[in-house]
C-alpha cells in the first residue's frame, strides 16, 4: 500500500509540474507575442500623407502613401498605394479621401498602416456625376460633399460609415439663372449654423457674367437660404487649382477670391471680396483688387500660420499653361487687412497652376508649399521668422497633389 500511495504522489506531482510548466511557457509566449504586436514603442505613428501624379493626360496615375516622419530628401513611389487616374485629396482627422475624376464619382476613404500603406475603408459612389467637388467636415458623424460634371448637386453623409443621409435641393441656386447649362458648387465655409458656398454659373463654357455669386444653406433645414452676388469680381470657377477660394478667417470673417473675366473678354478684375462676420452679405466697403496689387491675374486664396496667399499668373495669354510649356504661377502674399500685396515669396520657383498649387501649415511653425516645375516636383517649407523658404524634399515619383499632417 505505501508503495501504490508513494507511486500516487509522484504521478500526481508530476502533472503538477508539467501543468505549471505548460502554463508558464502558455503565459511566457502570450507575453512575447504582446510585447511584439501592441507594445506602443514597437509601433510607428504615420503623422502626414501625401498624394503625387504621375504621367501626362489622360494617361495619369495617382499614388498616396504616409510617412512616420519627414527625415529624407527625396521620396519615391515604390512604398505607394497606386490607384487609377488623375485624383485630389482631402484630408480629415486620420483618414485621406480620395476623389478620382471620371464617372460615376467616387468618393474613397483610406486609413494608413503602420507601414504607410494606405488601405481603403470605405466610398461612396454617385451615379450620373463625374467627380466629388468640395468637401466640409462638421463633425466626426456628418459632412457635406458637392458633385459635379453630369449631375450637380450637394450631399450629406456620415464620414464614418460613408453612408449618404440627405440630399440639399438646390432648385433655387439653379433657378436664378435658368439659361446657364452648367452650374458648378464650389468652395464651402461653414458659420453660424450656415454653409456658405460659392457657385458659377455658365452656358457653353462662358460665364453668364462678371459676377460672383455664394449660396448660403440654412443647416438646420439642409435649405437654400438665398444666393448672393457682387459685381466687383468673378469667376470663382474656372483656376487651374480647384477649391481654393473661400477662407474664413480666426474673427469670422469670411474672404472669397475671384479670378476675374478679364482674360476671356469680360470686365471683372482678379479681387478679394469678404463677407464680414455675423452678416450673409457682400461688404460693401471692402474690395482687394489684386490685378492691380499684383500686375496681373491671380487665383485662389490660401491660408496659413496667419498669413494669406494667392498665386498669380505671370504671363496671362498662357493661362493653362497648354502654349508655352512652362509653368506660369508664382505664389504671392497678400495683406488683407490693408488690401496690398506684399510680393511674390521670395525662393520659390515659378510653379505649374495645372499641377496642383497648395499651401498647408503642418504645425504651429512651419507652412508647406507644392512646387511643380519642368526640373524638379518638391515641397518647400517656411519657417516661422525666415524670410525665404528650404526645401524639404524632392518627389521622384511625380507632382505632389496634396500634402498634409494626419490628427
């Protein structure tokens, strides 16, 4: 009996041990596998993106990629995430929207790997347009979004399941001029409950006039409150960088640049109008002629670190930049408050309108340029106190389209 009960123990402390030993390398493994998939230090923090094209028209493809850092010289597209075609891109808290031209409009929404691989989410996709035009973020759960080319219209969705949840009817933008063949909703500021948009009009390719018009959308009732005109400037559509021109500014003020008709037969100069806040009106007593203020046609107004940009056109017979082969834009600063131009940025190189013009502040001290010429395709940097930008990096797989820091 003493040996059968000796022989029990054994046997019994035996599994016991085994059972601790198994549990023991179980836990040891759980934590080597945490240690290398969640451990925050083992992670990257991809904090900008980035969209280049490359190719000429129509034979254009475009790449978006994300970088943990902005520690190189240049940058390719052999870590890219290829799509198909020409597409501008926004960017919203961490994801970058993807707007690829040609029918049916898309809109697509990525998210960046650790590894700057952008992946797709989700989209949208609106039968009978062409392209998502502007698009305005209200919050995390709604958002407003203008298609065009075909049908011409201004949706809203949940950027977070990317679901359409409404539709604006526009009848009373269009109805006010009922000739034009073509109405295009742009640019979007939202005040006061209020989206502000800025609309053209035309027939057969010309403006019904020298105006510029803005639509304001009451966003309570997602209705058309009225649409505003001044005859000061116009064609607020029509640059070679879609979507630059309305601002609102840290007070409430509202600006909106217009290119002016002056280069097709029309009257109406290059100029600044504003929409002061607190009013759903043109101000009367404001108007920055920037033909004069600059010599020459400007388009877009951009924003950035507290000081204001517009790009003007050096030689206006060559507009977009089809006759000459050379880039035609150079990027100027402007003073709004004094209604003066302050001169071309000093060290930029002139730039091609038609490859895409942006200015972005991607912190507190530095603002960002694209520069797209016959020799090189990079994003300068100005930093706060300099007088004259650096540039940051080449880009060796084509034109940076859109650059921006990720929240």
């Amino acid at each position: 009996m003493k040996n059968k009960t000796k022989t029990s123990v054994l046997i019994n402390l035996k599994s016991l041990f085994l059972g601790v030993l198994t549990l023991a390398l179980t836990v040891g493994c759980s934590s080597d596998d945490s240690s290398n998939d969640d451990s925050p230090s083992m992670k990257k923090e991809i904090k900008f993106g980035m969209a280049t094209v490359s190719g000429a028209w129509p034979n254009t493809t475009t790449y978006l990629q994300g970088f943990e850092n902005l520690n190189f010289s240049t940058i390719g597209n052999d870590k890219a995430t290829e799509l198909t075609g020409t597409s501008s891109v926004v960017v919203e808290g961490d994801y970058m929207y993807a707007k690829p031209f040609g029918a049916p409009a898309n809109l697509v929404k990525y998210k960046f790997d650790e590894n700057g691989l952008a992946q797709e989410d989700n989209k949208i996709v609106v039968p009978g347009a062409n392209t998502f035009s502007t698009i305005h973020f209200k919050d995390e759960n709604t958002a407003y979004a203008t298609v065009a080319g075909g049908i011409s219209k201004l949706i809203v969705f949940d950027p977070t399941t990317m679901r359409i949840q409404d539709e604006v009817s526009l009848k009373d933008v269009t109805d006010k001029f009922p000739e034009a063949n073509r109405t295009y909703y742009l640019d979007m500021v939202e005040r006061d409950n209020k989206l502000f948009m800025t609309v053209h009009y035309e027939n057969n390719f010309v403006p019904i006039n020298d105006y510029a018009y803005v639509a304001i959308i009451n966003l309570e009732t997602n209705t058309v409150e009225k649409v505003i005109e001044d005859q000061r400037t116009g064609m607020l559509f029509g640059g070679p960088t879609s979507n630059a021109g309305m601002i609102k500014m840290a007070n409430g003020d509202i600006y909106v640049q217009g290119k002016g008709t002056s280069d097709g037969g029309g009257n109406a100069p290059s100029g600044i109008v504003r929409i002061k806040n607190g009013t759903s009106e043109f101000d009367a007593d404001y108007f920055l002629n920037l033909s004069e203020a600059t010599g020459n046609i400007c388009y877009g107004i951009l924003h950035a670190n507290g000081k204001t940009y517009t790009a003007k056109v050096e030689d206006e017979t060559d507009f977009w930049e089809f006759s000459t082969g050379n880039p035609q834009f150079k990027y100027f600063e402007i003073d709004l408050e004094n209604k003066t131009s302050l001169g071309a940025v000093a060290g930029l190189p002139t730039t091609y309108g038609t490859r895409g013009m942006s200015v972005t502040s991607f912190n507190d001290n530095e603002v960002a340029f694209t520069i797209a010429t016959n020799d090189e395709n990079a994003l300068y940097e100005l930093n706060a106190g300099a007088n004259t930008p650096t540039k940051m990096f080449t880009s060796t797989g084509g034109y940076i389209t859109g650059f921006k820091s990720l929240d």
